[in-house]
C-alpha cells in the first residue's frame, strides 16, 4: 500500500496545541508570499528553523482562515436555551459571510442545547476563523466544536 492509497486525515487543532516548529513554517511561508524574502533559505533563517522542516511540513500547515474560504464547514455548539441566542448565533453567521446548509436544535435538556449546523463559507468574502471566534465569546455558549470540513 503506497502513500497515495492512503486515506488523508484532517484535524482542527487550536493554535496552543500546535508544535511551535508548525507554526514558523506558517510564518516562513507569509514571508515568502508578501515578498518580504526571496528564497526558502531566507525565510526559515528569519524565522528560526531548518529547510528541511520547511519543506517537510510546508503543504501540510495553513492558517484555517486561509483554506476555508469556499468550504463548508460542520460544527457544533452547546448553549443555553435563552430566547434570542439563537438569533444572535445566525446573525453572527451572516455577518461573516457564512451561508448556512442545514441546522438542527436538539429539545433542551436542563436548560442546554445542541445545535448542529452545516455552513457554507462563501469565497473571497468569509471569514470561518473570526466567525467561530465571535460565536464562542457570545454569553450563553458552552462550547462550540468543529465536526469536519469540506
């Protein structure tokens, strides 16, 4: 069975579980795409790691706003059941661009529930990373949990 037969698996991690090394090979390559620096050599010398760290993660790390754009993504949000937050949850989807899919509220139990949604992140307009941001520091959500992306 060879590396291309092998099924390619994908993880949302946030950013203080990463390796630091991943995170300069992030760095390494924003340089290289401003024009900041030239070449590889000048980029991992900046950021402080090797060219074969480099090339070894570079088409493996990006930042998730980057490669969401045009994707749809499915999470989950634990939140109180209170009149309105719901509202404020679908607002905060649309104020970043976000198409929704499909959605579903579980009946609440003691209080909490579970919403299930699938949205379409629209290209070259949303922005996934600020909108899971803002939906988690809304009051009334317990937590918000990404399932996959497309």
């Amino acid at each position: 069975m060879g590396k291309e037969s092998e099924k390619k698996k994908y993880y949302v991690v946030k950013e203080r579980a990463v390796p630091e090394v991943l995170i300069k090979v992030v760095e390494a390559k924003k340089l290289l795409d401003m024009g900041k620096v030239e070449t590889v050599q000048d980029a991992t010398e900046q950021v402080g790691i090797s060219r074969s760290s480099f090339y070894k993660y570079k088409d493996d790390i990006f930042p998730f706003h980057e490669e969401t754009r045009g994707k749809t993504l499915t999470f989950i949000i634990s939140m109180d059941d209170e009149p309105g937050l719901l509202s404020s949850v679908l607002q905060m989807i649309a104020q970043y661009h976000g198409n929704i899919l499909t959605i579903h509220q579980s009946i609440p139990i003691s209080g909490v529930a579970t919403l299930t949604l699938s949205v379409a992140i629209l290209p070259n307009e949303g922005d996934a990373q600020a909108m899971v941001e803002a939906i988690e520091r809304c009051e009334g959500i317990h937590y918000l949990k990404i399932l996959g992306r497309e």
